[in-house]
C-alpha cells in the first residue's frame, strides 16, 4: 500500500499513467471531507464508489456521480490518496466503458465549466426547482433538487447542466426553495470577539456577565508567562475549565498586569470537538509522522465513522481536524491566532493525536475543588501542627495532591464526582468537629464571601446555594 499528496491536476493523471499504469487496485482519494474509491485496472478506471447525495443506486447515472463527485479536484486540488493492490470491490459503481486519468480530467473541466455557470443562476445545486412553463418531460424536473436532476439524468452531465441552464433562461424553470444542505456541508465560522486584551485595561465582570446574558458559546482564554487557562461556555452556561485548577478564580478577582484576555465564539458543533485537545484519552498521543501514513488516516477516519479530533503539531502551530461520524466539519489552524484553514495539512515533520469523542464537562468538579480549598484552608487556620499532618496525609490520593497548603486533583476529575463530593463531605465534618457549627459557617461565609460575584456573573448561583442547603448539618 502507498499513500501520498495530490496537489493539483496534473498530480492525479500522472499518478495513474505512471505508477499505477500496470497495477491493479483501489485508489482512495480524501477531498474536502468526503472520501471516493476509484478501481484502477491498467491505467484505465473501470469503476468507483462515493456518497450518492441521498439517491438510489439504481436511478443514479454514474458517469455523472462520478464526474460530480470530481469537482473539488478542479476547485481546491490538494488531496491526500492511498493505494491498494486489491481486485474491485462489490459495492462499485461499474463503469460501462472504462475510462483514462486524461479523459476523465477533460470531461471533468469541462462539465465543472458548465456547472459553474448553472451555479451563477441557482446559488446552490440543494435549491428545488419549480416549473413556470409546460414542456417536454418537465415531471422530472417539478419539486427536485438540481443536484438530483442532473445525476439521474440520462443525458451526459455536461448536457443536463446545459439544458437546465437553458430552461431557465427561457423561463421555463425556476428556483423554488433553498433546501437544507446535508451535515457536513454548512460553513463554520470562528470569530475573535477580544484578543490580547490586557484584563488590567477591562472590566472583566462586565464582559462575562455580556457573554452569559448573549448565550454566548465559545471559550475564554486566560493567560501570561505562567498560566494559561480556557473556559469553555455553551449557550451562556459555563460547562468546562481546563486545565481544571481553582486557581483561575483568584486570577479574575486579583488580575495580574501581564494577564491577557481573548474571547472566541465557536459553533456548538465544532467547540464540543475542539475541547477534546484537553483529552487525556487519546488512540494516538504525539507520534511522528515518519511513523504514520496520513493519507491512511483521513481515510481510515471517514470509513469508520469516526466522530473526534485528529490534530497535527508542528513546532509551535497546530492543526485541528473536527470530524462528526466520518464527516469534516471544520478544519482549523492555530497559531498566533486560531481560525478555519482549508489549505493542505503538513507533509512532515509534525506530530499526530487522534483524540475520539466524549463529554468533557468538568465545571462542577472544578467549583467542589474550589470549596474543598476553602474548607480545607479553615481547618488549617484553626488546627494545631498534628492535625494539619494527619489532614495533609489524609488529603493525599490517587485524585487528589496537596501543594503548597492548596489542594489540586491529581488526575481528570470527570466520572469521579462521588469521590469528590465524599471527600468534600469528610472535610466538612473535620470542620465541623474542630469548630462547630455555628464557627464553621461564619468562616465559610467569609471565606466564599470574595467569590460571590464570580458565581452571579456566571449565573451559578446553585454552586453557591451549596452552603445554603445543608452543606453543613
């Protein structure tokens, strides 16, 4: 097997007329998120497989599929390939008469020609088509998509795209509706709303408090020299912190001059891929590439299903490849800044990680650290050297480290919440024990007191109402 890069026309005929000339074999093509299989028999294509845009095989006119499914060849040609010896598969297409890489690139460029002009008209090949004018055959064409008209006709691609381009010029066809386009093909958009904002210079609250009200989703980055924090919010909700360190709450309310803000908005669809770089749960962690064949990987990616991240690093820029069941959503390139990139994933020199979809929500986990810090803190202030020892050997765990007087989790906290809020209960009773009741609330109460106006901005007030409702009983 081989697998390499196209990146233009020309790539894709010589690669058939020249090493693949005497062999026979699937070449797989990965091309703007979707994947098609050409069966090569001598240098000749005899048959393919691709998406058939929701139509039935048997009504579909393959030559035309084929040539469709090719476009993006002639509009953005960067493509990654590989190749197996291996005979055709049962679920081709058949082609009726085979045909050669330079053949197949002229009907190509000439049948996109045509279909560039039909765009020009129609917007876009998912809009309906609705008949102003009788005419012959015109029930093929009332209530269809145009994309559907023109690969079940029995006309040549390149003649259907004409003679639609003629009805409705004439006046015989017009545009209905827009349909809905398939998952996979909708435009993703990643906007900066601040970025390197001194939080020296801002009023931060008032920022968080405008992105909660907007049901703003994206993250929040946080940073300078030495820390580097991300809050990822779904619809004005607060739903993860990575890393997952209650010292991002004392950064806000005592902002540092160096600290810097960005704000991102991020589609839900694409954050939820996005924040899986934080995933400790990886198939691949940090593999060179001289130790992959990328080609393999994209196509192995849309065959399976695959619903995740794939994300390439090289030196300090990374490429994020957010994929639902197999289809690109979104690429996207960050370096000084984060945004959508369509051009060609590295050829070298890079690391790979495949990081597979789960739920990365660990606010909770992370505001119970923060209280299991301020109960823990009280107890220090109020206990003698023995049992500040026994409370720091009893702190220590596989979760949970004790640093510098501070408690921080040892591993990711997620799926872990009733060990948590365990140990939080136990801390509790110690206070309890050492102080009392009625001494334990007043100092939690001024304790919390300074994080008051995190939890309103955030709107997580049912964190606060914790202490409320019989924390302490």
């Amino acid at each position: 097997m081989i697998s390499g890069y196209l990146s233009s026309q020309q790539d894709f005929v010589d690669l058939i007329n020249s090493y693949l000339f005497n062999k026979q074999g699937v070449l797989e093509i990965y091309l703007e998120g979707r994947s098609i299989e050409l069966y090569v028999e001598n240098g000749l294509i005899k048959g393919f497989y691709t998406e058939t845009e929701g139509l039935k095989a048997e009504e579909i006119n393959k030559k035309s599929l084929l040539l469709y499914s090719l476009f993006d060849i002639l509009d953005n040609p960067s493509a990654l390939f590989s190749f197996k010896n291996s005979p055709e598969r049962e679920y081709h297409f058949k082609l009726e008469e085979p045909i050669s890489a330079e053949e197949l690139i002229l009907q190509l460029q000439l049948a996109y020609q045509e279909f560039k002009s039909l765009l020009n008209l129609i917007i876009t090949p998912y809009a309906t088509i609705r008949v102003l004018k009788p005419f012959e055959n015109m029930q093929n064409y009332e209530g269809r998509t145009f994309v559907s008209v023109i690969l079940t006709s029995n006309e040549t691609l390149t003649s259907e795209i004409r003679k639609l381009q003629e009805l409705l010029r004439a006046g015989f066809l017009d545009i209905g509706q827009f349909s809905t386009p398939e998952a996979g093909k909708r435009i993703y958009e990643v906007d900066y709303i601040l970025k390197n904002v001194s939080i020296k210079n801002v009023n931060t609250f008032s920022i968080l408090e405008s992105l909660m009200l907007s049901k703003f989703t994206g993250f929040i980055n946080i940073y300078d020299n030495y820390n580097n924090y991300e809050l990822y919010i779904q619809k004005g909700k607060p739903i993860a912190l990575y890393p997952y360190n209650f010292d991002f709450f004392d950064l806000i309310l005592t902002p540092q001059a160096d600290l810097a803000m960005d704000v991102v908005s991020m589609p839900e669809e694409i954050i939820n891929k996005f924040i899986l770089k934080h995933s400790n749960r990886r198939l691949i962690s940090g593999l060179p590439d001289s130790f992959i064949e990328l080609g393999k990987t994209f196509i192995g990616i849309i065959k399976s299903g695959f619903t995740g991240l794939l994300m390439l690093q090289k030196a300090n820029e990374r490429m994020y490849f957010a994929y639902d069941n197999g289809i690109l959503l979104a690429s996207l390139l960050e370096n000084e800044k984060l945004k959508i990139y369509n051009a060609d994933p590295y050829r070298d020199g890079f690391l790979v990680d495949l990081i597979s979809f789960e739920p990365m929500e660990n606010f909770l986990e992370v505001m119970h650290l923060l209280f299991i810090n301020v109960v823990y803190g009280v107890i220090l202030r109020h206990s003698n050297q023995v049992v500040q020892s026994i409370l720091y050997y009893l702190s220590s765990s596989d979760l949970f480290k004790v640093m510098e007087g501070s408690i921080y989790f040892r591993v990711d906290p997620r799926d872990r919440r009733e060990e948590i809020l365990s140990f939080l209960s136990f801390l509790l009773d110690v206070g309890y024990k050492i102080l009392g009741k009625k001494k334990l609330e007043e100092e939690l109460e001024n304790s919390l007191h300074p994080y008051r106006d995190i939890f309103k901005v955030l709107e997580i007030e049912e964190y606060a109402r914790f202490w409320n409702e019989g924390a302490i009983s």
